[in-house]
C-alpha cells in the first residue's frame, strides 16, 4: 500500500477539519434553539449549510493561495468553541485586565472609555462600560441584545450576506453566540471612541471563538470604533465584521491584531457606503502564528470615498495576508490604499489588493500602494495589486514595491556612535511610521508606536 500524496493530505486534512467545525455547528444550534430568537437560529443554519457547501479553501483557489488553510484545518479538531464549557468569571477577569493592561497608551484601564469586553467570545460585564452614550446611540453585546431584541436588529444581522458566498463568514454566522451592535442615528456625533476588546485565553487548552461586529451609522452620524485582538495560549480568531453607512456618514475604524503566536486569525469585514460617505480605515498586525485580515469595501453611493491604510509586522515561522478588494460602483467616488509590511526572520506575508472600477463609475478616483522591507534573507513577501477598470473616464494607479535597508543611510547612522542594531531600529522604525503617524487619535497613534517598538525589540505579543 504506497503513502499518501500531499495532495490526498491536504484533502484529507480539509475533510476532517471541516466536519469537526460542522458537527459542533448543528450541536450548537441544537442545544440553543429553544432560547434563540428566530432569526438568529436562521443566520446559523444558512451559516452551516452555506459551509456544507462551500468547504474550507484550497491552496489552488487564487483568492486564497497566500494563506495557509490547512495549517489551520489540521488543528481545527483540537479547538473547542467559546461558550462550550464555563469558566468562572473572577479567573476569566483576571487574564482580561492583563490583556487591557497590555493596551498601554490607550488607557483603557484607567479612563472612561466606552468599552466592551469579551474573553473568548464571553462578555465580561465588569470590565465593560456600554452607557452613557447620546441618546439612540446603540452600543452592547449582541448577548443582551438577543434576550430582548430591538426591532432592527434581525434587518442588521448578516444584512451583508457575507454568509452565503465566504466560508469563514459562513463559519461565523454558523457559532453566532456574541459580538457588538454599534447604531448611530442619523445627525449624531461622537466625541469619544467606542473600544471593543477581544481577548483569547488559550492557557487551559485550544479554544475558538467567533466574534461578529455590526457596525451602523446614519446620516451625517460620525464616530471612532476601534477593534483590538489579543490573549495568550493557542486558539483560532474568525470575526466577522460588517460595516453600513448612511449618506455623507463619517466613520474611523482600526482594526489591532495582537495575539499571542500561538493564534490562528482569519478576519473578515466588509463596508457599504451611501452616498457621500467617508470610511477611513487603519489595520496593524503584528501578532498570530496564521494572519490574514480581510476588508472589502462597496462604494454603492455617489461621491463615497474611502482611505485603507494598514502596518503588518512578522518575524520567525509568522505567515501574514492581507486582502483587500474596493468596489467603485458610483461615480465621484476615491479610495486610497497604502499597505506597508516588515518581515523578519522566515516569515512570509502577503498583499493581495484589487480596485474594480463598474462602467457606472465615471470620475473615480482610486490609488493603491504597497511597499515592503524584509530584513532576512529568508523572509519572503507576494505582493499583487490590481485594477479592473469598465470606464474610461477615471484616475487609477497601483504599485508595489520590496526592498531591504538603504546601506547608505546605515552606514550615516553608523557613522554617528549608532550601534548596527540601533541604525537598522531607527530606519525600520521610520518606515513604519508613515503609515502610524497618519492616525489621529493621539492614544491610538501612541500604542501603535509602542507595539511597534515592541516588536523592533523583540517582545511577541502575548498578554504580560
């Protein structure tokens, strides 16, 4: 009898993977169907049976190629769901402030931020700050929501339909048992950010959790809505995060992936925008054994426009894939993107983008940049930027870029008492910085320059 093939592996491997990750979905809608709303068992039937479906990716399918599923499927088994066994809250606690303490300049610990907290996939209610928010502002846990449910809420839940055609969407709509509602209404400006903290605690064993952020704003509303990931231990990551907005509406939306790098990340978001409406978008990945951050973004309104920056940071075994796809459909509309990633080590990362121009997209204006340092000679980087363009009358640009530390700028930095170490830490820190210093919310920008001198130090970014 010959061994087995890679190929008949892999295969086996997304086999077995997948059927674990469907048998505890249908256990799960099983045991909650007699204290779900109705149209929560519906979302987690069309997620289960959307991922019968679809199956779990495979290397040869061109949207996935640069992340490594079946790393994750082969562990898949092993990763019990949040909410599947019950921890005591003090403990549960105790490992969320040493995550929150680990935010450093944001100060969540200290300030009174609005905040909501979860521990793998729980709501921790006393580290959460949900109130005293405008009136009609809407922020809290989906959990309390769905005991009473607001009206829109069954309209706003899975609106995007990303469940049907992504198999990690699928997955996440399959174990929907937590995440946040976030409603502005129309006219409605909020001064302070609203902080939503998901800590996985993989210290008593691998655990999974599936995150769903539903992020709404009306017409002319404006807020800050910061996501941060971190934790400790083995465990796997799949939120899903669906963003509307309403004319001329105004969001700022960061995305903070620091896991420990024992994690397996996949993150999924996707935007709408009505007309006029401005999404300014920051993602900083430094932590995960297994990154991907994904965000697609549907310019549906005339004179939408949107910004994407992202900083990805990776070193020894850390893979990294960053996906993002901006749909102009209307006219008048302008994206900006500009992904920078430092790899170290073996590392390998990944910038796959894409800007469609539809032919009713006249004047668009849409730029895409990608720059890269590896500084090994064993890291490796796949860059692919695209355009698609159905309309002539627009202004388009992509390019990427890959290179290492400019010897000449080494050798002046040496050449004044820095140390090696020192020269290659100040130039790398500059080039990170760009795309730091254009957050501007002063707390943020200072955390972000703190995990990114963290890293530069050689700190992973486990909970401390």
């Amino acid at each position: 009898m010959s061994a087995s093939t890679p190929a008949t592996a892999l295969t086996t491997a997304l086999a077995e993977g997948l059927d674990s990750v469907l048998e505890r979905a249908r256990a799960l809608a099983t045991r909650e169907a007699e204290t779900s709303p109705l149209f929560v068992q519906a979302l987690r039937r069309a997620g289960t049976e959307a991922l019968a479906k679809l199956g779990l990716p495979r290397p040869t399918d061109e949207e996935w190629r640069y992340t490594n599923v079946a790393m994750l499927a082969r562990r898949l088994p092993a990763f019990v769901p949040a909410g599947a066994s019950s921890g005591a809250l003090p403990a549960i606690s105790s490992v969320a402030r040493a995550a929150m303490a680990a935010l450093g300049p944001l100060g969540v610990g200290g300030r009174k931020h609005h905040q909501l907290v979860f521990v793998n996939g729980r709501l921790d209610p006393e580290l959460s700050r949900p109130d005293g928010l405008p009136p009609g502002v809407c922020f809290d846990a989906l959990s309390r929501l769905l005991a009473a449910p607001p009206a829109p809420l069954d309209k706003r839940l899975g609106l995007l339909r990303g469940h049907l055609t992504h198999p990690f969407v699928a997955m996440n709509a399959a174990f929907l048992t937590d995440g946040v509602l976030v409603h502005v209404p129309d006219g409605v400006v909020l001064a302070e950010p609203l902080l939503v903290v998901h800590i996985a605690d993989g210290s008593a064993g691998p655990v999974a959790s599936h995150p769903r952020v539903v992020v709404s704003l009306g017409q002319n509303a404006k807020a800050r809505v910061v996501e941060a990931y971190c934790g400790t231990g083995e465990a796997f990551v799949n939120p899903a995060t669906e963003i509307v907005l309403g004319a001329h509406a105004h969001l700022d939306h960061t995305k903070l992936q620091e896991e420990s790098l024992e994690t397996f990340h996949l993150g999924t978001a996707e935007a709408h925008l009505g007309p006029g409406a401005q999404l300014f978008s920051h993602v900083l990945s430094v932590g995960g054994r297994l990154a991907r951050n994904e965000l697609t973004v549907r310019l549906h309104g005339d004179g939408a426009g949107v910004t994407l920056d992202g900083l990805f940071l990776a070193r020894g075994e850390q893979q990294v894939d960053n996906h993002t796809l901006v749909d102009h459909a209307r006219p008048h509309c302008g994206s900006q993107q500009y992904y920078k990633g430092i790899l170290d080590g073996s590392a390998r990362g990944a910038f796959d983008g894409k800007v469609i121009v539809r032919p009713a997209a006249a004047f668009t204006d849409a730029h895409q940049k990608n720059r890269n340092l590896l500084l090994s000679d064993t890291a490796r980087i796949d860059a692919k930027p695209q355009l698609e363009i159905y309309n002539n009358d627009v202004k388009c640009t992509h390019g990427s870029a890959t290179g290492r530390l400019n010897a000449d700028a080494l050798f002046y930095l040496r050449s004044r008492a820095l140390s090696e170490e020192q020269a290659r830490s100040v130039l790398t820190l500059a080039f990170a910085s760009e795309i730091v210093d254009r957050v501007t919310l002063e707390p943020l920008k200072a955390h972000l320059t703190e995990r990114v001198l963290g890293w530069l130090a050689g700190s992973a970014p486990e909970t401390r």
